[in-house]
C-alpha cells in the first residue's frame, strides 16, 4: 500500500540549507547541486546570491585550485 510509505522526500541540499551555518563549500560536496540549481531550487538560489557566496564562486572561478589537492576535489 502506497500511503505507508514516506513519498515526501526532502533533498540532502535542503537539509543542509535548513541549518543556520551553512557554507558554500558544505553545499559544493554535494553531488546534486547541479541537479537542485536545474531544478530551481528556491532556497538553493536565494542562498547562492548572497553577496558573501557570489564572492567565493567567483574567487574559486578565477584563482587556480592549489596543485597538492586532491584531483576530484580540485576539479570539482
């Protein structure tokens, strides 16, 4: 029966965006960012135009990620 299953599924981005000290590189670690951005996540969006993270994308766009990091975190 349908009814006994929870189909309310709230996304790990959500959960993340529901704690008050939240930063942008918590939300990055997430695999489906891109998909959660996609969708227009509402609170995902408010959350990345915020000056202080429009800033950080922005630095983490332009400035080259340190070589000794590990390669599928530099290239994230």
């Amino acid at each position: 029966m349908f009814w006994k299953f929870d189909l309310n599924t709230t996304s790990h981005v959500d959960k993340l965006l529901d704690k008050e000290d939240v930063t942008l590189h918590e939300l990055m670690d997430e695999d489906d960012i891109l998909q959660e951005c996609k969708a227009q996540n509402r609170k995902l969006l408010d959350f990345l135009c915020q000056q202080q993270c429009m800033e950080q994308l922005v630095t983490l766009i332009t400035h080259e990620p340190p070589v000794d990091m590990d390669e599928k975190v530099r290239f994230k």
